[in-house]
C-alpha cells in the first residue's frame, strides 16, 4: 500500500534524487506527489525477486541481450509534473540505456516484473492497474509473480492477460528470444 501526503508544492524528480533518504523508506513521485511505498517485505517477495533476477541474469549473460536492473532503480516517466516509478525487476533491450546514465533515466523498461508482496497479494485490481500503468508508459510486456500461489500474469499492450501457473513455461518469445523458465523456477530452487 501506498500513502501521499497532500503536498504544499510538486516535488520535481531533481529533487527526489537528492532528497535525504529515511533508512527503511520507499519513495516514487507520482505526478508531483512524493508517494511513501511498502517498506521491504521480506519472503516470499524477496526470494521471488532474487529467483526471478537470477535466471534473467542468467539469460543475459549466456547471450548477451540487454540490460537488467533491480532494486530501487528509478524511472523518469513524465515531467510537469513529474513522475518517477520504480519496478522490482527491470530489463531493457540492448542499447536502450544510453552510457554514462545516471540519476532517473528519461525511459519505460521494455520488461517490468512486479512481485506481489504479502500485503497486495490478494489485491489483484492493485497489481492489475500497476501493470497496465507500466504498458501505458510505454512497457513492451509486464510479469506480475504472486508467490501466494506461484503464478504469473503476463500483461502485453493490446492482448488479453495471459496466467501461467506452476507447471506451465514461460517464453520470452520475441521480446527475450531464446529466454524459456518454468513457471516454478522464478519463486524458488527445487520442486
């Protein structure tokens, strides 16, 4: 869950960068407002990240296509005001990012991965919007991993979502050519 606090002013992305951070806080600016996100959730939704950024790692590093972020990477969305959004998982096609980049890069990921954390997990309105949120800004695809019950919604501009559960395969199909994972390799080691 997310709180805002009625602001006096917008907040501009120049100044979310150099703001002083609170340990154990999570911010995005939200067309000006600056947004307090959940503080970090723990398991499953860490080990989820860490499984998932594994086997993209993985892929990337095997045939060397694109570039993968995680953490609390921001990304510049729009300005005026400004907005600043920030995936668990992010990846991008080659070349996208350009050298020498720093702060909030002025781009969409091509991939977000959202993970459902204990608190939104059952809140799929939530993760659903999240999702569509990422597409309108320009996201190729969005994968929404609920650990709860080790599935994945795979959401593309224009297509209906897609659940794939436990058993199913995950393709990257012509965004990640040759990136294949079953489903329950992204929450956890063995079967």
């Amino acid at each position: 869950m997310t709180t805002a606090k009625t602001p006096s002013r917008l907040m501009t992305a120049d100044e979310l960068l150099v703001m002083d951070r609170v340990p154990g806080k999570r911010y995005e600016l939200i067309r000006g407002v600056l947004t307090e996100k959940e503080v970090a959730t723990g398991d499953p939704h860490g080990e989820t990240v860490s499984f998932s950024h594994g086997s993209l790692f993985q892929y990337i590093i095997a045939v060397g296509y694109g570039d993968l972020r995680v953490g609390e990477n921001g990304y510049l969305l729009e300005r005026d005001p400004d907005t600043v959004r920030s995936p668990d998982i992010a990846w991008f096609a080659p070349g996208r990012i350009p050298p020498g980049t720093t702060g909030f890069p002025e781009l969409t990921p091509d991939l977000c991965i959202e993970v459902a954390s204990p608190s939104n997990s059952r809140s799929d309105r939530l993760l659903s919007e999240k999702a569509q949120m990422w597409l309108d800004f320009g996201a190729l695809e969005v994968w929404v991993l609920n650990p709860e019950n080790t599935s994945v919604a795979r959401y593309r501009p224009d297509q209906p979502t897609v659940t794939l559960h436990e058993d199913d395969v995950l393709n990257g199909e012509e965004l990640l050519p040759g990136f294949s994972i079953s489903v329950w390799q992204l929450f956890r080691r063995q079967r």
